[in-house]
C-alpha cells in the first residue's frame, strides 16, 4: 500500500468523522417534516424558505463534496489492489474430491 493511498484513506476518516459530527450538531427543522407532507401544521413549512445559511449547513456542503471526490479517488487508486489477486497464486489448484467407491 502506497504512502498516497494511506494518506487518503486516513483523510478520509478524518472527513468522514468530521461530516458526522457536524450533521448531529445541526437543529432539527422543526415541526416534523411527516407531518407537513400530510397535511398535519402549516405547509409552508415544506415549501417555505430556509433561511440563512448557517456556518453548519456551508461546512455540511463542504465536507460531503469532500467525502465523494474522495471516495472516488480511493476507489479509482484502489482499483489496481485487488483482494484476490494474491489468492491465485498462493493456493495451490487441487482436484475436487471424489466420492469413495460405493
């Protein structure tokens, strides 16, 4: 394993710990967001407008763009590791078992 593809999957981590953290730290909407698809409370709460965008919601923004350019690197670097690329040559080829004569 490269140096590169360890770094990668180490920032990956980081971002992806990162992102958690913020999603759970943001407010709920409020209202419940069931409850306006079926008509229960205003439903201007569904359509209405979002308001400001907080500092939470632009870095939400920003470490998902960051987790999926990164996924897609790892994924695009990693293609040429293969798990079972190894196995083939370490296992040696045998017969399959045959039955005992009956």
């Amino acid at each position: 394993m490269g140096i590169l593809f360890g770094l990668m999957i180490a920032f990956h981590i980081l971002v992806s710990s990162l992102l958690i953290v913020v999603i759970l730290l943001q407010p709920g909407r409020g209202g419940g967001g069931m409850g306006a698809v079926f008509g229960g409370g205003s439903s201007s709460s569904l359509f209405g407008g979002r308001g400001a965008a907080t500092i939470l919601s632009k870095a939400t923004g920003v470490l998902a763009a960051l987790f999926m350019i990164l996924s897609v690197a790892i994924a695009m670097s990693g293609s040429e590791h293969s798990v079972t690329s190894g196995a083939a040559e370490e296992a040696p080829l045998s017969a399959p078992a045959q039955p005992s004569g009956e």
